[in-house]
C-alpha cells in the first residue's frame, strides 16, 4: 500500500505506538478491521511496528472516531489507556520507567513529548507542594477527547503499575466538556475534575518526585535515549526549516514583494 504525500514540514505527527496501541486495543475488543484501518492510516498493519515511524496527527484523531464508533464506547480513550503491555509501549515509555526517580521521568517525558505527538505542547511546573503537568493542544482541530483521555489513563496506570501503586491526582482539569461518562475520570484519577477548561492538567504531589523507578533497567535506558535523542535531533530540524519557511513568507508578505525565487 503506497501512502498520499504528506508535507512534513508543516503536518503534526504522532508516534505510530501510540496508533499501534489503539490498534490493539481494538482487537482485544474484537471489533479490529484491518483493511478500514489500513484505509484511513494508509500504512499497511506491518509498517505501524516499525519504531520510527511517525503517523500524522489527523490521520491518528480519525483512527480514534472510528473506534468510538466500531466499539460503541465514548469512553473508549479512558479504557484503552489503562491496559498495560511493556511489549507494545514505545520508545519514550522506555526512557519514562527506565530513569531513577519520577522526577527524572517527568523530566524526559516532558522534553521527548514531541516525538509522541507533535500537535500537543507539555509542559510542566511545580506551585508549593504541587507538581502540575500541562497538556495544550496547538490548535483547536488537534484536540481529540478520545487521545486525551487515553493520556490521563495511561500516565496515571502505567505508573502506577511501574512505580508507585498509591498515586492519585490532587485534581485535574480537563479540556473538553463534561461528557455523559465523567465519574469515570474521579473513578481512574482518584482526585477532583473540573470540565471545559483552557487546557488539560493533572496536579499531583510533588514528594513523589523522589520516588525511586524499581526494576530500572540502566542498559536499556542508555540504548534507548540514544535512540529518540537521535530521532528528537532529527525533528527538531524538520521544525527549524518549518520555522525559517514560515518566518521568510510572513517577512515578504509584509512587504508586499513575495519574491518566489528567493523562497
């Protein structure tokens, strides 16, 4: 299957992992069409395990559509996150439960985010005896609620299963409108939620910012960040040319002179 051109330069991508994980969500479910899929990725099944591969973030947000719909669930990104499989988790998780302690985590996720996808910023910051993750969708067409939901789950499951079994959420905001299914966040998070706000944040308590990672694996973790660190240098080119095209065009149209040669 041969894909329709798309300009990297300009288009958000997330990691095929994370498309990949959904995939299997919806076998265990039994509801996978691999040829659908294969339609609305345009990738082939085997081409989403290669681990450099990226999917563009619309294609992935359509993915998700389609699986509230085949599963009839509108909470189908809050359960899809909560399955854990060391095996199909990507690149980043690696680095994630690979590190010394959750503050280091916290770190490396917040700084390899854009390999997970590029159409949502994460940011982080810590206000008195609160650590607050931030999650902002660049524009308003790349906020999926099922992908967001699948997210909160995942980082609240993963490192539950990983490293500290007791964590909560002291509170979390989230992006979307309440839905019809949202006792199922306060269920998951074990903190308040508070509906339709500017952005999504998940505040918990900075003490477990020291927590040790059990079971690092050292070896692992040095093979894996060279990896992404690599795969990051090489996005951040990409961006920096995006930049520099994006700079000149407004620089010309401001002078009313585009000079199409020069771009």
């Amino acid at each position: 299957m041969t894909t329709a051109p798309t300009d990297t330069t300009t288009t958000p991508f997330v990691a095929a992992s994370s498309t990949l994980a959904l995939v299997h969500y919806l076998d265990l479910q039994g509801v996978l069409d691999s040829r659908r899929v294969e339609q609305l990725t345009g990738l082939d099944m085997p081409a989403l395990e290669d681990p450099d591969r990226r999917v563009p973030a619309e294609v992935h947000y359509r993915l998700w559509d389609f699986a509230e719909r085949v599963t009839g669930d509108p909470a189908v990104g809050l359960n899809a996150g909560q399955i854990i499989d060391p095996e199909r988790m990507g690149l980043v998780g690696h680095v994630f439960f690979n590190c010394d302690t959750l503050g280091e985590a916290v770190t490396q996720y917040v700084r390899l985010h854009r390999l997970i996808n590029e159409s949502v910023t994460l940011s982080f910051e810590q206000i008195a005896d609160q650590a607050i993750l931030t999650w902002q969708a660049d524009s308003p067409e790349h906020y999926c609620r099922q992908d967001m939901d699948r997210t909160l789950a995942a980082a609240m499951c993963r490192t539950r299963h990983f490293i500290y079994p007791d964590i909560k959420a002291e509170w979390a905001e989230i992006a979307h409108p309440r839905p019809n299914y949202a006792d199922k966040y306060e269920t998951l998070l074990k903190g308040p939620v508070t509906f339709g706000t500017a952005t999504t944040r998940l505040a918990f308590n900075n003490r477990h910012l020291s927590h040790p990672i059990p079971h690092r694996n050292p070896y692992v973790y040095s093979a894996v960040l060279r990896q992404v660190n690599g795969l990051l240098a090489r996005l951040q080119t990409r961006r920096s040319f995006r930049r520099k095209i994006h700079k000149l065009i407004s620089r010309q149209m401001s002078t009313e002179k585009i000079d199409a040669d020069t771009l």
